[in-house]
C-alpha cells in the first residue's frame, strides 16, 4: 500500500500518532502516518546526542503510559520492558542531609523532618487514590461535546460522567473541586509542615508548567502526574529499557504489523480542504495525497496557525486558536558523564540506589515559587531563574541494553536534566543564550555534587525555542497547550472540539492539545480513534 492508497492520513508520527493509527488498521482500514522528521516517536525518542552516547532526546521517563494501550499493542511482546526506580526521589538539602521518598523507609525519612507529616502521609496518598481511581475512567471516555445546537449524545455522555463521579462520596467531590481549582502550594502547606516533602510532591506541579507552584489550577498539574502506574504499581515511576524510543520503536513494529505504512521525512505544509472538510494534505515535496479523513497528532495551535490557510476557519475559532495558551518554562539537556555524581549528602561514585532515583535540585516549594518569578519577571537576567528547579535522572544506572545498542560506554553514563523555570520567549531570543543558561543548570547540580561540571564530557540542550523547532512544541509546551481548567476535558482545546472533531469536516485531532492531556498516556491517540471508527461505522473499537 502507498500513501495515496490510504482512508486515513495522519500527520504526526509522535506517540498518540502511532497508537491511533494502530488502532485505525486494526479495524481493516488503511492508514498512513506522516512524520517530517526521519525518525518516527516525536517527542518520546532515543537519540546520540555525543558520540558513544545515546538518551531519551525529550520525553525521559515512564509512568502515565495506559496499561490497555500496552496490552492492546502488544508493546512488551514487542520488546518493551520497564525498570522501577528503586525508590522515587531523592532531595539533597543545601545543608548536606538529603531527603529521600518512596519504599519501605518512607515514614521513617518524613518522621526525620516530622512525626505528624510521616502520620498525615498515608491519609494524603489515600485521597489521591479515591480521586485518582474516578479520573482514570473518565480519562479513557470522549468528553461530552459542548456545541452550539441540542446533540442527544452530548447529554448521555455528560451524565455518563455524571454516574462516574457518583462513586465519590461528598469528601471526595470536595477533594476533586479542590484539586482542579486551588494551588498545590496552598493544599500541601494544608497537609504538611516539612518543606522537603512539600517539594519532593510539589515538584509534579511545576513539570512542564510554566508557573508558581501558588498559582491557583496547580494542583490539577500535580494530579495529572499521579494517574500512571509500572508494571501494575499504582504511581510508580521507570525507566524503559533502551530509552523513550522503546516505546515508540514498539509501536512502530505494531503499526507495521497491522498494514501501517509509515513515511518519515515528510512534512505537511497544508490541509487540502474543499466545502468546509479535510480532503487531504500537501507535502513539502510538492505531493498532494487524498484520503477520507485527515487526522493531527500536532498540537492544535500549530495546526490550525500553520497548516490551514487563512480564511478557512470561522473568525470565532481562529481568534480563539491564537488564544490557546502554550508555553513552558522547561530547558531540557542530555548529558555525558565519565563518572556518576558524587553528592554531598551521599558521598561516592560507585553506583547507589539514590543514583537511580529522581534526583531533585530544589529544597522548597518557595524555592520554586522563586524561579518561577525570577523568570517571568526578567529582572534578573533576560528570563531565566537564577536559582534553577532540575530534576536528574541517570538513565544508563537503570538500563541494561545490550551492548551494541547501551545507552552509553563502559564505566561512563547518560544523564537527563529537566530544568525549570525559563521564559519562554527571553530577551534577545534564545539561540543567544543556549550555552549560558546550559552551565547554569550544570553548576546548579555541581553546588550538590561537586565533581558534576567535572565529570561533563559533553552535552545536548533544548531551550523551549529548540522543543518547538525540533519537536512542534510549541513556546516549549511538553503538554501540547497549558493544563488550565479552561483548556481540559470538553474545552481540550476549544468547546466544540472536546470529542476530537476538528474545526472541519473530516478533520481530526490525536493528540496532547485534546484530552486528557499531556504526557505518553497513548489515551488521545486511542480515544480519538475510537470516534473516528464511530463516524466510519466500523469496528472493533477500542
């Protein structure tokens, strides 16, 4: 089959890209998926970045990836396997103690700072659980659609999610309305007295968002990180083996094995339309290919900005298009280390169970708070925290790829720097300061673990220009648009455009700018084709 045999194309060879497609041929149509890079995975690859040395190039680590997407996939057949974290975090304190979360010690580390926070934890994780458990079904469902005429499915969908939400009792429901509508900062300084655990969970809030851990819808942010699981263990966080590109890599020889026809180096630079629907696209290579419905794993604002040629659109939709926020304060590095850290708070580099965790460079939730302000502001400098938020994750301590294919060298490592808070948009534009701000984050780590900066063979940075360049980010948005209360479920990304229909006929939207969001979930990619196989009339659907 070639592309122009296709029912179905999809533009985007990113995760949800893939994962639809799968599920589009599994029910015998013929689908063809269009990726402008030469590698298919968008965001979740595994790329050199210094030679010898090879990472998860954005994406870095697992957990909200949907156990029947796995299953439905067949990704572990396909060969992809997922390390735990021996425990989830830990937190080296500027005074040289270190905080650690997660495994069997856990009351007795949060008893080291407080007796009633080690007491109140149980009770914490109790009432994200209680929460957790409603969203996770709702997270799989269609929203209802909010459209401007009476639609009899529109109503049975919302009181779908209406019997969903009964199972909450009235603590529960208070919970939810508190964890969609206040700050993390407010409800963790309600739950605790110790800053390292704040910020240990308080982290979550932040991830990718361009904001103050205070700021009123944060708490939502924190939420959406605690719905995965690994191997069956309810918010657990890993490492797949071989990188991020195990995943896609897995879905990828899914998609082969169902009839996919996957063409990289092919970029879309127009959505063909005529009366008002999708009737194809045009490549940058002057080809144009037809097919019965056009799908986009891009997010929305790059869709409709870039590849619907103006006019199109109805002046309401595009006005509020160009609204859409997007935006990150995330500097994303990759880096080569000939030793691992040797912390001050956990001396040594010979290899140590804190060395496998999230290692986290940030006391406090008002550390955070700070970085978050000394970047928005740009009083300080042309737009970056002074005092940076990374978050370090040695991938090579948790993998054990063969060795034609390992991560890095013998004795060497890979490590991946998620640094917050940056603007977006700094002074001066952000080719001018990529180095300065990369020995930023560098010598932030090194106040920690002072042999750090020494043991750099090298290394790779993404500002938020370069996520947007590279990857279709855009403003560096990990999550395909802000995961404000105005932009989720039915308004993910606008009213009217909540079930995955686009703005025109035959025009569909997979990706992370639709619900439920952000991260390798697979849920966008697996939900949309779902309704697209509804509006073909054909089945199995997922």
């Amino acid at each position: 089959m070639s592309a122009r045999d296709s029912d179905i194309l999809i533009i985007g060879g990113g995760h949800n890209g893939l994962v639809c497609a799968a599920y589009l041929a599994g029910a015998g149509l013929k689908v063809c998926v269009l990726e402008r890079r030469g590698i298919v995975g968008g965001a979740a690859v595994t790329e050199e970045f210094h030679p010898g040395f090879r990472n998860s190039s954005a994406s870095y680590t697992v957990s909200l990836l949907n156990p029947k997407v796995i299953a439905d996939l067949r990704l572990a057949e396909h060969g992809l396997r997922v390390a735990e974290r021996p425990y989830a975090n830990f937190l080296p304190l500027p005074d040289g103690r270190a905080f650690r979360l997660g495994g069997e010690r856990t009351p007795a580390e949060i008893a080291r700072w407080s007796v009633r926070d080690a007491a109140r934890l149980p009770a914490y994780y109790a009432m994200l659980d209680r929460v957790v458990a409603v969203l996770r079904e709702l997270m799989v469902r269609t929203p209802p659609n909010v459209s401007d005429r009476f639609v009899l499915a529109d109503w049975l969908a919302s009181l779908s999610v209406a019997k969903h939400l009964k199972h909450l009792d009235m603590r529960g429901r208070r919970d939810l309305l508190d964890l969609f509508t206040k700050s993390a900062g407010e409800m963790l300084d309600q739950w605790f007295e110790s800053e390292p655990l704040k910020a240990v969970l308080g982290w979550d809030s932040v991830v990718g968002n361009f904001a103050s851990p205070y700021t009123p819808g944060s708490a939502y942010v924190l939420l959406h990180h605690v719905f995965g699981e690994v191997n069956g263990k309810s918010g657990v966080w890993g490492h797949a083996i071989g990188g991020m590109g195990a995943i896609t890599e897995a879905m990828a020889k899914e998609c082969a094995a169902r009839g996919v026809v996957v063409e990289t180096d092919a970029e879309v630079v127009q959505v063909l339309v005529a009366q008002g629907k999708a009737t194809g696209v045009l490549l940058a290579d002057g080809r144009e290919i037809r097919a019965r419905a056009v799908v986009s794993n891009l997010n929305p604002k790059l869709l409709y900005t870039k590849l619907v040629e103006p006019g199109v659109l109805d002046d309401d939709t595009a006005q509020r298009i160009e609204r859409y926020r997007c935006g990150s304060g995330t500097f994303r590095m990759n880096v080569a280390l000939s030793e691992l850290p040797d912390f001050n708070a956990a001396r040594g580099t010979q290899l140590q169970p804190h060395h496998q965790s999230g290692i986290l460079i940030g006391p406090s939730l008002r550390y955070f708070e700070q970085a978050y302000f000394d970047a928005k502001s740009k009083e300080h400098n042309p737009g970056w925290a002074r005092a940076p938020i990374v978050e370090l994750v040695i991938s090579s301590t948790l993998d054990d790829t063969l060795v034609d294919s390992r991560l890095a060298p013998p004795g060497a490592h890979v490590a991946s720097l998620f640094c917050q808070h940056v603007h977006p948009d700094v002074d001066g534009g952000w080719d001018a300061h990529r180095d300065t701000v990369a020995n930023l984050m560098i010598d932030t780590v090194d106040v920690y673990a002072p042999n750090f900066r020494a043991s750099v063979l090298g290394y790779k940075a993404l500002t938020p220009l370069d996520l947007e360049r590279t990857f279709g980010l855009v403003g560096g948005d990990i999550f395909h648009g802000s995961l404000g209360l105005d932009q989720l479920f039915s308004a993910r990304p606008l009213l009217g455009q909540g079930n995955y229909r686009g703005a025109l006929g035959n025009l569909y939207l997979c990706g992370s700018g639709t619900h439920p969001g952000g991260g390798v979930t697979g849920l966008p990619g697996r939900n949309a084709a779902r309704e697209i196989l509804r509006d073909l009339k054909r089945g199995p659907r997922p």
